[in-house]
C-alpha cells in the first residue's frame, strides 16, 4: 500500500563566487510510497573514531519516476542515500534501495 509521503532530490552542482563547485539538492517532487524494511539489515562502522551506522531500506514506488542512484528520498524528516533502483514487476513499480545514516550524534 502506498501511504507515505516521501520527497525525491536529485543533486545539481552550482558554482560559486570563488569557483569551487558546491553541491546542492534539487526537489524532484513528493510521491507516495511503501517503505519495505526486512530483518536486520543494519551496520556499523567506526570511522575517525566515531562510530556510525547505516540502515538499510526499501521503497516501492508507482513506475514510471526518473529516479535514479545517487540522488536522496526524505520521509519524516530524515535523509536516505538512494543506491539502487530496480523496475518491479510489469513495471508497474520501482524498488529504491536506501540507506539511513546516523553519525551517532541522536
């Protein structure tokens, strides 16, 4: 069932007044979704001394939708990293793997 709300961002480069290329997000649209969430697919790593994990999750979408890996879904306020898409079915939907990233600050 797609009941949830989520927002598409595709990255754009801009630059600025010192010519240095900065990153920016573009809206793409909001659309509704399912979030599909299977067992225990968390990690965490402890880079520079910090340690921060990653959740993984998948959303189902209505095809067709120009996402594409690389780009960001935001749901209630938090950030996934796109990594994958993949037509499901009849391409009647898309699955967009995401993940979830927390530095462990909260």
């Amino acid at each position: 069932m797609l009941d949830l709300r989520v927002t598409l961002y595709q990255p754009t480069t801009a630059t600025n007044n010192s010519g240095q290329v900065t990153k920016t997000w573009t809206s793409a649209g909001s659309f509704y979704a399912e979030r599909i969430v299977p067992g225990a697919t968390g990690t965490e790593t402890m880079p520079y001394d910090q340690i921060q994990s990653a959740t993984s999750i998948t959303w189902r979408l209505r095809y067709p939708n120009s996402v594409a890996a690389k780009w960001k879904l935001t749901y209630n306020a938090e950030d996934y990293d796109i990594v994958s898409v993949a037509p499901e079915g009849r391409r009647r939907f898309l699955l967009v793997k995401t993940t979830l990233r927390d530095n462990g600050t909260g």
